[in-house]
C-alpha cells in the first residue's frame, strides 16, 4: 500500500520482470544478499526478526482476502477526516450522559479493579455532581449503585482518568464531509486536578467554574466564530515543535489567538473574559483535549472494516492497557498497563507512580503523540533522550504503520506525513511497540500528577488482537486456491 | 578451562551470520568451544552436548552465547572479538538520521541500509524481491513482496502446501511471478538469485521446478557455448495438482513474449498428469519451440535434456569436459557411496544407479551397502546451513566413508556460483589428502562438477584441485554416475 493508503496499481508487473535492471530486496540469509550485492548488482536487505507470534494466525490474518482493500479503506477515512470544533455543551445535552452514569477512560472496568487515580476522578466527579457529600459515601455509592461505561463507548475520549460526569461541559467536534461527532471535556490544567486522580475542594471549586464560566463563554464564542478548524491547528502545531499529547503550546496558543477576539465581543463580564482567557493560556495543555477528540473522529470513521489490522483505539484505565482494531468491531483486547518511564515532579519517584491511564494514547493511534516525536524533541527531555532519540522514534513507528499523514508533517524529516494507521500485523511481525507520550498520575487517589514520561503498550493485547482477526478470516486451504 | 554462558533476549541474526562468528571465535588462541546461536530447541541440545549449562530462560527469539576458554584473558579476548563481530553487522544497519524518506538508496554493487520490511517505495524503486527466511516464516514476507507490487523468489523451504497455492493466486491476479518456494536458483535480466551461476546470454530460457537440475542444464549448455536468457524458477510443487502449475504457465508466457528468448525449456518433477497435460497443451501454443524435459520419463537424465535443446537449436552432440588425473585412485568392489548437496542430482544418482545396482538406501549417512545421501534435506540443515555453504557435514562423512574398506566408490557433487562456498572443492580434496596421508588405501572418488569458468570460483581451478587428489571429474553427473557405477561393476566406461 501507498503512504496515502491507495493500493499500487496492478498493471501487470510481469512483463517487466524479464526487461528491467534489477534492483533487489533481500530477507533472509545475508550470503544470499552478499551473492548478488556481488554481481554489482543493487540490493536492500531487510532487517527481519521472527515474529512474536504463531506463523499460522498470522499467515491467515495476511491471506484474508479483504485485508488489502478494508486497510486501504480504513487509512483512507482517517486520512480524509477533518474536525471542527462546532459547540460545546454539558456531557447531559451532548452526549445524552443521563444521571447515575460516569464515564471512564480506557476498556471497561469495574470500581473493584480501578486503580487510585480512577477511584480519586470517580469520587471528585461524584462530589460535582452532587451525588454524595463526602468521598466515603461517594466511595459507596460507585461501589453499589453507579454505572461505568468507557467514554470509548459513546464517541469520547478522557485524558488520564477521563471522568466524565452530566455536569461537565464537552467540546463537541463534526467531520464536516460526514456529519460524524466525537467529544471531550475541557482540559483543567496540570497538578491536582480530576483526570490525575484528585478530588480536594478546589478540584471541585475549578470544574464549578469551568461548568458556569468557562464553557458557557467558550460555547457564546464558538456560537459567534462559526466551526473553529481544530484539523487546520494540529497541522500547523506539528510544524511548531507540539507533537499533540505532552506538548499542546503552540496549539493552545493558535486556539486563544483565534477565539480571543470572539471572547472579547461577547456581553459577558471583563473579568470573566480575563479569567478565561488566562486559565487558558497558563494551561499549556489546553489544547490535548481539542486534539483527542479529532483523533477519535478520525479513528472512529475506520471502525467496523472487517478484514482490517489498522488498530482504531489504544487506551488505558490505569489497571489495564486496551486496543481496539477496524476489523474485529467493539472487541477489546486487554493486558496489564505498564508504568511509564519519566521524570517526576518534585519529590515523587517511580514508586508513586499508578500504572498508564488515559484514553490520550488516541493521538499516537492517529499519528501524533509519540508518532509526531521528531516534530517536539523537547519530549524526549522526559526520558533524559537526544534529539536523536526524537527522530527515531519517529522514524521506528514508520515500520508498524500503513501510511503518512499528509496533513501532520515533520519539518526535520524533509516535511514527510507522520508514521499512522497502526497495523496489527505490523506490531507482531517486528515486536515494535507504539511509543506512547503521556503523563503520570500518583497511585494513590487525590495524589494527582506526579510526572511525564514514555510507554509502550504490552504486546499481549496485539497478540490477541492477531487471533481475533484470524478468528475471522477464512481458513487459508489449499482448496481455497 | 572456564566457561561462560549468556542469553541475550530478543537479540537476532540469521544462522550463517551467527555460525560466522562462532567459527571466527573458535579460531581465536586459547578458545576451546563456542556456539552463538539463536536459542532453539536444536541449539540449546547442541549448546548441552557440548557441555555447556542450559540455561534457564531462553526462547528461539533470544539469542545464547557460549565460550569455553582456557583462562579469563582468553575470554575476555573472545568477548571483544564477538562484540566486535555483533556490532559490525550493527554498524553496517545504523545509518543514523541517514535516508529519513525511508530507507537509503542502495548503491550499484552494495548492500544499502536495511530496511524493515519489504515496500516498493522505501526501496529506491526495488523489482524484484527476495525470500530467505525460515520456511513457516516465509509466507508473511512473500505477502509483503506482492503487496508492494514485486515479483518475489522465495528460495525458502518448509512453506505450507496452501500458502504456496494463496501466493500463487494471488500473485497471477496481480500479474506478478512466485519463484518458489524452494527456489534455489534463477537468472533474471542477469541477475543471478539464490544459488547461480555465471553464464553468457543467450537464447534459451529455462522454467525450472529443480535448482540443481537447472543449474547442471546451465553449465552443460555454457560448455557448448549456448548461454541462457532467463532462468526462472517455479519450486517443487508448481506441477503438483494443488498447485496446478500456476508459476510455470506464467513464465512461459512470460518467456515466449521475451525477445531474447529464442527457445524454452521446462525442467520438472515428476508432475501430477492433469497438469503436466495443460502445461503440454500451453507449450504447444508458444510461438517458440518448447523442450519439457521431465528426467525420468521424456529424458533418461539431465544431461540428455542439454543434448536434446543443441539438437533443437540446430547444434551437433558433444562430449562434456571432464578431468581425468595422472594417477586416479584405482577400482575396487565395494559400495556406492553418494554424498550430495544437491537434491536433484541425488535423485538423477538414484534412478541411474537403482537400474544397475538395485536396492540403494536414501538419506542415511549411517545405512551399511549402496546409499546416497542428499546434505541439503531438512533433516541435515535444521539448525545450520546448506551444504554448498558450509560443506562440514559432508566433509566428515565423506572421511567416514573413504576409510572404509567397504566402500567401493564415492561420488559427490562440487556446486560452484554465486551464493556457494568459495571454494567448494577444497574441503573435499583436503579430506581425500588426509586420508591417504594415513596411509589407507582409497576407492575411487568421482566428482560431479557443477560450474562454468566465469563462476567466482573458477571451473578450472576448482577441477584441478579435485585431479590433484586424484578425483576423476565431470561437468555431466550423469556420466559421473555411470562412471561411478562401471568401476564399481567392473565394466570398462
């Protein structure tokens, strides 16, 4: 397949085979390489290792005849998807969020199994909504009567815990050409704050006024501006040095810029305006929570191709690591989070770090995040790397993904496409994992953020991806011929 | 004597890389043993038997290093030099922020900056793809190859009955050409893959189900000075009804269309009928004469094939070079004891010899009377490479076999080309100096020498080596076989 997710054309190759100087790709034993690199002939070899797989799903995942065509058109909606920010509302009206049910990042998971941070997010969102007085009737109460449902589940994404309650306001974003929609809620900064785990007084007192103030002025503005073009931004943040998940500054400044004049009209108070116009520029983050949500649209346009290995979702709830794939619908396919390596703040270590958290791994599962890492070297800062590590690790996820974006482009890497469309073949085959750029919330609920750093998913979630596409593909038989 | 044992998870490099450094670390002063090898089953039994702890945890994806040395300083030595050896093939991958498009252009005549995975477009504009790797990993490769739009040769064995039918399918959908599997060699545009040897252009294009079979056809038309347009390889099971001889059907359209191609011949296995008739009936529409070749029922033998495309070509029989030394080893009775590396060959030995000596054991090296044995079945390369790479193997046993007082002949085959030892003669003239050198009386050595003199090797070199020791030597096998065969029986060749 072509970096645009177009497949080569198929005139018919044959005939130059008997014409053409050759030049030859080579996998496999290096004499034979050798042999002909010998003839002064070209040759490219390739850098094979087992796979970390059974040969026989895997053959069977590749000999699925709608493989091609469902990756081709899998990548190509991705490609093709744009996302405006058209309004914003409270997760009650946007997302018909009705009463009793929380929703959470990452696969499913019960109160029982739920780590610190998730717990901490559950009883702050609880506390919000008014759903109990106290963290240990809110602690009951999830514990017997509230329902938990991925945000995965109804078209959102929630960085680290991704809480949402029917109170919280949502950014709401369409793909025009589709009328498809994705949501998320709006980014309270950094430090103790919800989606880390924290759920103090003042966690509470900030999602108050980001409820009465922030989204409803932001909402007046969008009203007043028209759809905001969130896909125009990342473009141009990804040339900025902001890879989109740990760096959002160059984004989050575009969207004040833009919305600033909007915010500046409206018949609200000044010192509201000033309130929301600084809370979002001292948030460098900000701008992740316009970046998820059109990833998600993106991602969610290639559900549901059977015959597909492009993984549509990563994402993590702080107990358990989860993939989604275009070919195999809404299965989840699950594996202990690991913890991610970083630096920590203050006097936080490692042995206050929770397990990945966080439906934020969607930027990486479309392009950016770790993907976009040679466009932001500063990230690699987190895991004491070079910009060479940056470069890198950009340059590794080229070989487990279909195709470049055309859209988020490099400029030290002469402007090419990010690496995106994860395939799940791809992964298995070469045991290269997707890096992952995220925070790191404490273990322990109400600690909120302790650090940022890299991850990678475990490998045993691509595995049994791999047997459930072969699970669904016809058996390869000699009759099949 | 100390001895060190590591596994290093994950680490990877095909098995002749490894046997490489194995074999250079065994060299060094004061080594005694070594494996560096990818942890299998087959080397981690090999790694006990040569006395080494097993260790724990290691998978066939971690790859075990073991020294045996006499002193600290001596391994010490032998850990710089494999990591030495470890990071040269390092070196040679790590282009840096080299070639940020996707892999560097390969250069005429080196090998570029790996890749990871087979693309049209990471290659610089790679045509032709080549598969290597072991035989259940084959098919993902292949895939890959016709994903990016490439014809592919897969020269790996072991591939499932029913990938090979897939990537056939899917490749004639595609209008692209599956050389293989178990392709050992093909010339291409004058490329030469796998196992090939040098030899002029020329009119003849050869579709070849056999490497050895097509590689000995090459070499007999070379010495007559008729060279070759393509060579292209189809594998063993292309004429198979499964198969139903998808490959051939394409390279002879393929071969008809090409203007330098003035006849074709099809080397083949014994084929399933049905589809033996359809390719005849395709042969037949070619504008071009078509020899089928199937040694055994059209032809006695390889050799007559090569007489049978210079009686088409409007060329008079020849007699095929051979080498006759000053002093060849005198005939005795005895058994016929045949060491190949090639499996036709051995095939071609098997329905000669059967006609004129009866039963003949197949493949046991240790089987007492008549044997023939083919070094390149499975069951002798699991773990280590083709004969014509590392000719140990066959080294050891021919030794075994020349000491025998109940040997009455050894035939062996001697490949040259691209891809095959250096100098594949040496090995075995060494072994027959050795043990004349014990003062054992010898039978008869007879060498099939499959080559042309633009080979690496050399034709004539490597034949003279093998007079030197006595060994009476033939381009033909077939009249290697016969000659064998008459001084065993006592009949005059």
């Amino acid at each position: 397949m072509t970096a645009d997710g177009s497949l080569p054309s198929e005139e018919a190759n044959a005939a130059g085979l008997l014409a053409e100087p050759h030049r030859v790709v080579a996998v496999g034993a290096g004499f034979l390489a050798e042999a002909i690199s010998s003839q002064a002939v070209a040759v490219s070899t390739v850098d094979w290792r087992p796979p970390v797989v059974d040969a026989d799903p895997l053959a069977r995942v590749l000999a699925d005849p709608r493989r091609r065509e469902a990756n081709s058109a899998a990548l190509g909606r991705i490609l093709a998807s744009r996302a405006h920010l058209v309004d914003l509302a409270p997760a009650r009206d946007a997302l018909r969020l009705e009463p009793g049910v929380l929703l959470h990042a990452g696969p499913p998971i019960d109160w029982e199994r739920a780590s610190g941070p998730l717990r901490g997010a559950l009883i702050g969102a609880a506390l919000f909504e008014g759903l109990a007085g106290t963290s240990a009737e809110a602690e009951k109460r999830l514990a017997e009567e509230i329902t938990l449902v991925p945000c995965h589940e109804r078209s959102t994404v929630g960085p680290m815990a991704g809480v949402v309650s029917p109170s919280m306001w949502m950014f709401v974003l369409e793909d025009p050409s589709t009328g498809q929609r994705s949501y998320c809620s709006l980014n309270e900064g950094l430090g103790k704050v919800l989606r880390y785990g924290a759920y103090s007084p003042d966690v509470i007192e900030r999602l108050d006024w980001m409820s009465s103030v922030l989204g409803p002025l932001l909402r007046d503005a969008i009203r007043r501006n028209g759809p905001y073009d969130v896909s125009s931004t990342v473009a141009q943040m990804v040339q900025m040095g902001d890879e989109g998940h740990n760096r959002n500054r160059a984004g989050t400044l575009m969207f004040l810029r833009d919305i600033l004049p909007y915010l500046a009209e409206s018949t609200a108070p000044p010192r509201d305006v000033a309130a929301v116009t600084r809370f979002i520029g001292g948030n460098d983050h900000f701008f992740l929570n316009l970046v998820m949500p059109a990833c998600k649209l993106a991602l969610d346009a290639a559900r549901d191709l059977p015959g597909s290995t492009l993984v549509v979702a990563m994402a993590r709830n702080g107990t358990d690591f989860g993939i989604q794939v275009a070919g195999t619908g809404d299965a989840w396919f699950t594996a202990p989070a690991a913890v991610p390596e970083g630096l920590y703040l203050g006097a936080y270590g490692a042995e206050d770090a929770n397990p990945d958290i966080g439906d934020s791994a969607i930027t990486e599962t479309a392009g950016l995040g770790g993907f976009a890492m040679a466009a932001a070297p500063a990230i690699v800062r987190f895991v004491g790397g070079a910009v060479a590590d940056a470069i890198r690790t950009t340059q590794e996820m080229y070989e487990i993904t279909l195709g470049e974006h055309p859209l988020y482009q490099v400029p030290v890497l002469g402007f090419r496409g990010t690496p995106v469309g994860i395939d799940t073949t791809r992964v298995v085959r070469t045991g290269l994992l997707p890096q992952i750029n995220t925070g790191i919330a404490g273990k322990i609920a109400g600690m909120g953020q302790v650090g940022a750093g890299l991850v990678r998913p475990p490998i045993e979630c691509f595995i049994q991806a791999l047997d459930a596409l072969a699970a669904a593909a016809p058996e390869l038989a000699v009759s099949s011929a | 004597m100390i001895s060190f044992v590591e596994v290093r998870p994950g680490a990877y490099r095909d098995s002749v890389a490894l046997m490489q450094i194995s074999r250079d670390l065994a060299n060094l002063d004061g080594v005694s043993a070594v494996l560096v090898a990818m942890a299998t089953e087959l080397n981690l039994d090999l790694l006990a038997s040569m006395g080494f702890d097993r260790p724990p945890k290691a998978g066939p994806n971690d790859m075990v290093v073991a020294i045996s040395a006499e002193d600290d300083d001596a391994l010490a030595q032998a850990r710089i030099v494999l990591e030495k050896a470890l990071r040269g093939e390092h070196e040679r991958r790590d282009g840096g922020l080299a070639g940020s498009a996707g892999g560097a252009p390969a250069m005429a005549g080196g090998l570029a900056q790996p890749v990871s995975r087979i693309t049209a477009g990471a290659l610089d504009g790679a045509t032709l793809a080549l598969v290597s790797v072991p035989g259940p990993y084959a098919f993902p490769e292949a895939v890959d190859a016709l994903d990016a739009g490439l014809p592919v040769m897969i020269f790996s064995d072991n591939m499932p009955l029913e990938q090979e039918v897939w990537l056939k399918a899917a490749a004639a959908q595609r209008g692209l050409l599956v050389m293989g599997p178990d392709c050992g060699t093909a010339l291409v545009a004058g490329v030469g893959l796998g196992f090939a040897n040098v030899v002029r252009p020329g009119p003849v294009g050869i579709v070849a189900a056999s490497g050895t079979g097509a590689q000995q056809l090459i070499c007999l038309l070379d010495a007559a000075d008729i060279g070759i347009s393509h060579c292209l390889g189809v594998g063993g099971r292309d004429l198979s009804a499964a198969v139903g001889g998808r490959s051939t059907l394409q390279a002879l359209d393929l071969l008809d269309a090409d203007p330098a191609t003035d006849m074709v011949v099809v080397l083949s296995k014994p084929p399933d009928p049905a589809v033996a008739e359809v390719v005849s009936h395709r042969a037949s529409t070619l504008s071009k004469p078509v020899v089928i070749g199937l040694p055994g029922d059209t032809f006695p033998d390889l050799t007559a094939v090569a007489a049978a495309v210079l009686d088409a070509l409007g060329k008079p029989p020849r007699t095929w070079p051979r080498w006759t030394p000053i002093n060849p080893l005198p005939r005795r009775s005895g058994a016929l004891r045949g060491l190949y590396a090639g499996g036709t060959l051995r095939d071609e030995a098997l329905s000669i010899a059967r006609e004129r000596l009866g039963r003949i054991s197949v493949d046991d090296p240790g089987a007492l009377g008549h044997a023939l044995v083919d070094f390149g079945d499975d069951r002798f390369t699991m773990g280590r490479a083709h004969p014509m790479i590392d000719p140990t193997l066959r080294a050891d046993q021919l030794g075994r076999d020349l000491a025998n007082p109940a040997t009455g002949v050894v035939l062996v085959d001697v490949v040259l080309g691209h891809g095959a030892h250096p100098s594949p003669a040496t090995p075995i003239a060494e072994v027959v100096h050795q043990i004349a050198a014990t003062g054992e009386i010898l039978p008869p050595v007879v060498a099939a020498l499959i080559g042309t003199e633009t080979d690496p090797q050399g034709l004539e070199a490597q034949a003279q080596l093998l007079v030197d020791a006595g060994v009476r030597v033939f381009l033909s096998h077939a009249e290697a076989v016969h000659v064998a065969l008459d001084l065993l029986t006592g009949e005059s060749p």
